[in-house]
C-alpha cells in the first residue's frame, strides 16, 4: 500500500521593532513543532531586535527583511502569515495599504490574496487606545485578518510596563487563531 505523504505548510512568521521579538524563537519553535514550515521575515526596525543566525539555524531558511536580489532564491510560498510581535507602526500601516518595506509588501499581497493571516500585537494602552489604531483593528478584522487584541488575546500593558509583559505574550495563541 503507498504511504501518504503529508505535505508540509509555509507560515511566514513576520516580526516587527517590540521587546518580544527577541524571544520570535519561541513562535518558530512552537510553530515547528505542529509541523509548519517556517519562513521567518523581519521589518527592517526589527533586525535589530533578533537573533538572525539564531533564527536562520532554526528554520534552515535566511530572514528576510529586504526584496531579492536577482539570482537569490525566492521565498516559498506561504499559507499563513502571523505578524508577532505586531507594532502599532506596522498595523496601523498595513491596514491603511501602506507597503514601504519588504515585508509590508508581502503582507499586504498575501491579505488581498486571501492568505490567512494573524497579527499579535504588543502594544502598551496609551498606543491602544489612539483612535488611528482602534480603525486599523476595525479595518484588518474587516479584511478577515485575526488581530488577537482584547479579552482571551494580547491585553495592552501600561505604557513603560512593556519589560513586564514580555513573558505573558501569547505566542501560542497565534497559531491556534490558525488551527481554529
Ligand atoms: C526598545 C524599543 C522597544 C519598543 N517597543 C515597542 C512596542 O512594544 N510596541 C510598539 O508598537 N513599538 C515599539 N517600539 C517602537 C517601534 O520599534 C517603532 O515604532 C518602529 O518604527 C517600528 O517599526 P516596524 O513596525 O517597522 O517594526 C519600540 C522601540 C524601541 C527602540
């Protein structure tokens, strides 16, 4: 009898400039463990917030932060994206159609495309609360996006208590958002 091989899914796991992106590690890890391949991109702000020969042993795959050079292999397709940790920048941009970088592009493509996509903020409450980013939630839900802010998701800390909140981030709540 032919075994059946199951093939393996792309999740992009893009991370922008906040405090938990040092620890992006622990979403690849968990992300691996339930058989995802994992393409890791970073905001150009966030390559200085990670581990990039950490991460790129972990995946086997370059981060990337920068369009393709021509001649550089391409991206594997994805068929999921989670934006973690998401910063206001990054969603208030990416709910307003702006793609001034990279990973913006490829975002913004994969949402039109209808690629299922999850955005973990970490945010404190004084960015939470501004109006420009309560309709960037408003408008990313609209687009089926599943933005993981309020109860049972990402609770915005108080500004100046981000340091705290890093070992409360839900990781793993994103990829369940992507199994439910
Ligand atoms: C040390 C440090 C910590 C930061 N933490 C956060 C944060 O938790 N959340 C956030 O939205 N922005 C945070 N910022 C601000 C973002 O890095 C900044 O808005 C940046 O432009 C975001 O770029 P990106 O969205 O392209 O990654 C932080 C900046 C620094 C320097």
């Amino acid at each position: 009898m032919l075994e059946q091989v199951k093939e393996q899914k792309t999740l992009y796991v893009v991370v922008c400039a906040a405090g938990p992106a040092a620890e992006a590690g622990t979403l690849v890890g968990l992300a691996q463990e339930r058989g995802w391949v994992v393409q890791v991109m970073a905001t150009p702000a966030a390559v200085g917030f990670i581990d990039i020969d950490a991460l790129e042993k972990q995946t086997g795959r370059p981060v990337r932060s920068r369009h393709r050079l021509p001649g550089e292999p391409r991206s594997p397709k994805a068929d999921a994206v989670i934006i973690a940790p998401a910063t206001f920048n990054t969603i208030n941009k990416l709910a307003n159609g702006i793609a001034d970088n990279y990973v913006l592009d490829v975002v913004n493509e994969a949402i039109g495309l209808g690629v299922p996509t999850v955005v973990l903020p970490f945010v404190n409450s004084a960015y939470a609360d501004r109006a420009p980013f309560k309709s960037s939630v408003d408008k990313l839900r609209a687009e089926q996006v599943r933005v993981l802010i309020g109860p049972g998701a990402f609770i915005p800390h108080d500004a100046g208590a981000g340091a705290d909140a890093f070992e409360r981030f839900p990781w793993a709540l994103a990829l369940d958002a992507h199994a439910s």
